[in-house]
C-alpha cells in the first residue's frame, strides 16, 4: 500500500499536511495518521509520518496556488525573489505494518518558505509493548505546532528542540527538519539519526546528508528516556537553493534501499513532467526502494554497509560464491520539493499586481486539525 500527497507550497498558503493513500486497486482519502518505523532500541526510537483526511471522506488534490500579476513599475533592482515549494510525498509501510500506515510520520508547512519534517519510530519498543507509531507521530505534531514560536526563527534545531521537549508519549524517532528561508532561498536542516535530505541540481546530487549512529543498524534517536540524545546532539546544514533544484527528504527505508545515482537517474527521467513533477517523483523514488527492499539479490546500499561495517556472510558461504545481498523491509518515507522564485517587490515600492488563489479551506472548508487522531 502507498500513500501519497501532492501539495503546493507559498509564503501565502496556509500550513497544511494532505495525503490520499494509493491502493492497489483504489484510491481513498487518508484519515490523520501519523506513521513510523523499526529500529534496534538503544536508548531512543525512530520515525512517524502525519497525514490530514478531507471532512467527507472525498478524494480532492490541493491545486497549486497561481499568481496572475500585471506589469510594474518598481524597477528591476529594487525587487527581490521570494523562494518556495511545490511538494510531493509518498509512504509504504512495512509490509507488516500495512494495518497500521506503518510508523513513520512526516509533516509539511507553508510557513516561511515552506517548512518539511519526516520521523522515523524506533521498532525496538514494541517489544516493550510500546507503539513505536506514538512517539513519532507526536513528535511530528508538536513541531508542527512549534512553527510559530519566536524561538525557533529559522533554526530546525530548535524546532526540534520544542517539540521533542513537548512530546510526552514513550518510545523514540529519529527526525530530520528543514526550513526554506523565502527571502534569502537558504533551507536549514537539522538531522538526527539517520533519516536524510539530498538536493539534486541539473541532475546531479550537489549536497547530502550523513547519518549519525552508535553501531550499524542503531541511529541517534530523540527519546523519552533521559541518556538519549537531544537536539544538541543534531548535525545542522545550511544550503543555499537556486531555482528548479530537487530537495529529497526521505525517512531511511528510501536511503537504505535506494542509491544516489539511481535517485538522480529518477529525477532525469521525470524531469519536464509539469506540476505533476514533485509528486510523480515522490512515488516513483518510494515505489523504487519498496521493489529494492523486497529483493534478495539486490546489492542494496544497506547490504554494502553491512559489510563495510564487518557483518559480511562467513567464510565459508563466500568460499561457496554466495555474497551478502537484499534490500532492508522497512517503511518508507518519500518528500520531494521542486524550488520555485517569485517576484517580490521591496516593501517600499508600491505594488500593482492582482494575486488569484485557491487556498487548501477552499477546497476543504471543515479540514480536520493536525493534532487528531483517528483510525
């Protein structure tokens, strides 16, 4: 089962996380979850993905926000671009999880210049008896919330760091945030664990991020046990965006499964496909790494870590020719941002232009709040 959304992002629009989930066979509406993922427990847990249902039940698509503006007179020295996103998304749960919408959760805003946020639970709880859905989930709704408060500016670590300090549920995520700065079109990024981001320009990977872990297969973790680590403990970028770049969130089930010559090869392959771009891209990378995950002789990314880090087959399984292959099952997270400038002009210059708009409560007037949780 896939679930995917396609939402249009602009300083204009209102915060939102939309998400229709792809059936085999159909195409229903998601009710607000928020998913996460499995991990080996130490100390912390991974991720969690949030979606909002429209109030009827209906499939509808967030249309994207157009500009019609006349000519201006400011001229062209004194304006400046405002950066945006045009976003898609995608998840498939574990195939053992599918019941649940697996455990990883995400989140996506307009605030700002557009704010994107994916957790990834820490499996190791449930045996525990803990859901390791709840921590992520919430974890992913109190960030959401926290978007406005004065401390978190354009620093994701501090978004992190509000909304781990609010999260009270048990368990742990590994989270990765990135806030696009409209104004200046740098994206801060803070990651902890080993969710990650890639930027892709002309075709080609220009920045990636690198996981942060205790041993193989144990990643850094925000938790509700004390000797976890915290927000301090998250590597922060900053990247400076051009226009037409590619961003790549991504929970690890894309990361472990998926290379990054194969994501840049996706994204030439899809390039050109209009407004559609984002989100065919969001389901083409997931539906990549859930074919990959699913593959024992496929030489995946986790399978050559695994041996980097010493976890190879025995020697005598080598000596009979067999190698260590497969991809890793797991819940897969997939954001996708295509980087759009609009014209601005500067704050002391009148304005002459007409702005058209479809907001998301246009199209949903009784949208139900990020923070509910339904079955």
């Amino acid at each position: 089962m896939e679930a995917a959304t396609r939402v249009s992002i602009d300083c204009h629009a209102s915060m939102l996380v939309l998400s229709q989930q792809i059936h085999p066979a159909r195409i229903n509406v998601a009710r607000l979850k928020l998913f996460v993922h499995h991990k080996r427990r130490h100390w912390t847990s991974s991720a969690t993905r949030v979606y909002v249902p429209f109030a009827d039940g209906r499939s509808r698509r967030a249309l994207p926000i157009t500009y019609l503006s006349r000519a201006s007179s400011v001229p062209v020295e004194n304006q400046r671009w405002d950066y945006s996103l045009s976003v898609g998304t995608a998840t498939i749960p574990h195939p053992e999880k599918v019941e649940k919408g697996g455990e990883d959760a995400f989140f996506v805003s307009a605030h700002n210049g557009g704010i994107l946020g994916v957790a990834d639970g820490v499996s190791g709880w449930a045996e525990e008896n803990v859901d390791p859905a709840v921590f992520s989930r919430e974890l992913m709704e109190k960030a959401m919330r926290a978007l406005h408060s004065d401390a978190v500016q354009n620093c994701p670590r501090w978004l992190l760091a509000k909304a781990h300090e609010a999260t009270s549920a048990t368990g742990a995520a590994t989270a990765i945030v990135a806030i696009l700065e409209k104004e200046t079109g740098i994206l801060h990024i803070a990651n902890l664990g080993d969710c990650g981001l890639r930027v892709v320009r002309e075709g080609k990977v220009i920045f990636a991020t690198s996981p942060q872990q205790h041993y193989f297969d144990c990643p850094y973790q925000l938790s509700s046990e004390p000797e976890a680590q915290t927000s301090k403990d998250a590597t922060v970028y900053e990247v400076q965006l051009q226009s037409r770049d590619v961003i790549i969130m991504a929970s690890d089930g894309l990361f472990d499964n998926v290379f990054d010559k194969d994501i840049e090869n996706t994204v030439n392959l899809l390039w050109g496909s209009g407004d559609e771009f984002p989100q065919r891209l969001a389901s083409a990378l997931a539906s990549l790494a859930s074919k990959h995950s699913r593959d024992p002789k496929y030489e995946s990314p986790y399978s050559q870590e695994a041996i980097l880090q010493g976890y190879d087959l025995p020697l005598w399984r080598k000596l009979l020719g067999q190698k260590r292959t497969g991809g890793k099952l797991d819940d897969i997270t997939v954001l996708t941002a295509y980087v759009i400038t609009d014209q601005a002009h500067s704050l002391d210059s009148p304005i002459e232009s007409e702005v058209s708009s479809r907001s998301v409560e246009e199209l949903d007037p009784y949208p139900i709040p990020i923070w509910a949780s339904q079955s």
